[in-house]
C-alpha cells in the first residue's frame, strides 16, 4: 500500500498512537510500519503526555473518547508545555458532533480522521502532516542559519572597526597621516571581506577554503584586538612555527575564530596576567593551535554546552565586567568544521587550581603546504 508521493526522508518517522481500542491500535500500527514508519502505542491516555515528552514523535494521531482523560485534555497539556507544543497531533474520533471537530482545531490539532476511516486516506493525511513538520523544520533551520550570519556580520565586525576608532583616538593633529594610513586600510579591509565572505555564504552556502599560514593569521589577529590587550594591561607570548601552513577560510579564520577566541581571553583573563599562544605537528597530518589564558576559568558543566546555539544563554561577565553575546563559540566550532578541523576546550576556576587556573583552547587544522 505505497504512497508514491510520500518524500524518502519521511521514512523512520516516528509516530505515536493513542487509543483505547486495542484492535484499533494493532491495524494502525500495522498499516503504518509496511510503509517504515516507527510506531508507538498507547491504550491509555493518561500516559501521553508523560510518553510525548520522552520520545518526542514527529506525529501523534490521538483518539478523542477514552475512559479517564480524553483527547482534547490530552491535547491541552501538550499545546500548553514547551516541549511537546509543536507536535502535529491528527484527532481520531467516531463522533458526528462538528463541535468536536471545531473543539479539536481550536486546541491546537492540524487534521482529524473520522472512524471508519479508509487505511489510505490515513496514509495520505499522515504523509502530508509529516511532510508539512518537514518543511518546518527546514525553515527553522534556515532561519537559525541565516542568524548565524547575521550574527558574524554584526559581532565580528566590531573588531576591525574598533581597531580603526582606536587609531584615530590616538592620533594627535599634528601626526603624519600618511604614517597610519596603513594601518586604517588594513581594517578597513578586514571589514569588508568579511561582508563578501557572508554574501558569498549565503550565496553558496560552502566556506571557500584555501591554505592559510597559521602565524601570520595570528600576528594579524593580535595587531586588530592590539588596543584591547593594552587596556587590561596583558601580555602575549607566541611561540609558533613560521611554516605552519594550514587549510582554513582566511576571512572567517582571522575575524570569527581567532578573534573571538583571543577576545575571549581578554575578556576573562585578570588584569596583568599573560595569554599564551602556541602550537605544533600532531598524527594524523594536523596542526594544533593552542591559546591559553590566565583567566578566571570554565566551570566543567558549562564547558559540554559552551558550542551550542544558545546566545546569551552562553554569555557571562568578565573579569571586569564585559558583557558578550553567547554565540562566539558557537559560531567558532562550525567555522572549524567547515575547515575539516576540530576545536576542544580545557580549563580550570580558581576554586579548582589555586595556582594553574585559566583556559586553553585547542584548534586542530588539516595540515597543506604553502
């Protein structure tokens, strides 16, 4: 009993059943798993709750008369809880009442099915209801990408042009201009391609990668933040190879990873203390770059969720106070899986390490030649 039209992705869908007709449950369940779908079944539905929030279906097709608490109560406390609210949930009912039918859209159901109902119509209903959580999805996703974007744009443009306002803070009427002209270009430059790099992600939707030298990427990266080092008096110390020549995107490399790493360390190092930064060879054709601060350190359940989406979720004052967004490292960690790297995280607070506290971050690079 295929259904042409049913999309290869809905395959292994999981859905959840909810009927106090046992008979009922078993021919649903066998029409449903001929076509791949995972199928659960409940004959109660004082358990349905509690069920959809453990296995989370993509469907839930809900009987409305059962003994103990019916569908539309049902119905109600998962529209009503974060969790399970944007289940599709398909109404099963015997009844002739319209009222019902209306009751059940108004509680939050996308369809119903009148018993008896035709076992391809209930394909068909099924298929589109999954077919419309897909395309949710997909949208969600897209959405939560083009953020990110934004998000690169908006956050990791503030490097250079803070770069740019801090030289001209510092000049004097009297300064050759021609002496810093230079320097304003440069970040300037760095603004813009990072504006191309996002026009051209949202274009092909790939990170273009090239060989990029990893020391130079660096010196870079500290001339930018040069200023914000100065104001909390830090000291840098880099001990890197001037071979090491690495696979990675450039613009993405020097504004979105190493800057907010390195901003990162600033932001939570204590004053007067030293951010170290070197690297080397390791098996596997991998170069490993290691950035360790002297900082107030990650507690170790914020380090398993530092790389999720979360925003300020993430976000946390610095040593002094600084404020941040939350989505640097989220951001970091799929720049370096773009690059077919990998970045992990180590740390201890003051309350762990009374001597050696602070974080180190660890990039690992597809090792290329020049």
């Amino acid at each position: 009993m295929m259904i042409n039209q049913k999309h290869a992705l809905l395959a292994n869908s999981h859905i959840l059943i909810v009927d106090d007709t046992r008979l009922m449950l078993n021919l649903i369940r066998q029409v449903l798993e001929v076509e791949n779908y995972r199928v659960s079944l409940l004959d109660n539905g004082l358990l349905a709750f509690e069920q959809s929030k453990r296995l989370r279906p993509d469907l839930i097709l809900l009987d409305i008369m059962m003994p103990d608490i019916n569908g539309f109560e049902v119905c109600e406390q998962l529209k009503q809880d974060l969790e399970t609210k944007d289940i599709p949930i398909i109404f099963l009912t015997a009844s002739d009442n319209p009222n019902n039918v209306i009751r059940g859209f108004e509680l939050g159901a996308v369809d119903y099915l009148k018993k008896p109902f035709h076992l391809k119509e209930l394909l068909v209903r099924v298929s589109t209801q999954l077919q419309l959580r897909l395309n949710y999805n997909n949208l969600q996703d897209m959405i939560q990408q083009r953020n990110a974007l934004l998000h690169i744009l908006c956050h990791d443009l503030a490097n250079p042009m803070q770069a740019v306002i801090s030289i001209l803070d510092i000049m004097d009427e009297g300064d050759d201009f021609e002496q810093i002209r230079a320097l304003l270009l440069s970040r300037a430059k760095h603004g813009l391609d990072l504006i191309k790099l996002v026009q051209q992600m949202q274009i092909t939707e790939n990170v273009p990668l090239s060989s990029v030298n990893l020391k130079q990427m660096i010196n870079n990266a500290l001339a930018v933040l040069d200023n914000r080092f100065k104001q909390k008096n830090l000291r840098v110390e880099v001990a890197l190879e001037p071979h090491y020549w690495v696979l990675a995107e450039p613009v993405s490399l020097l504004n979105s990873v190493l800057n907010n790493i390195l901003t990162n360390a600033i932001k939570f190092s204590y004053r007067d203390s030293v951010i170290k930064i070197f690297g080397g060879k390791q098996a596997g054709g991998k170069i490993c770059l290691f950035i360790r601060d002297q900082g107030m350190g990650i507690l170790p359940q914020k380090i398993q969720s530092i790389f999720e989406q979360q925003g300020r979720a993430n976000s946390c004052l610095g040593t002094e106070g600084e404020k941040g967004t939350g989505f640097g490292m989220f951001l970091v960690n799929k720049f370096m899986q773009a690059y077919g790297g990998d970045i992990s995280i180590t740390s201890k607070t003051k309350a762990q390490e009374t001597q050696h506290y602070g974080t180190c971050v660890k990039l690992c690079f597809l090792q290329t030649t020049e």
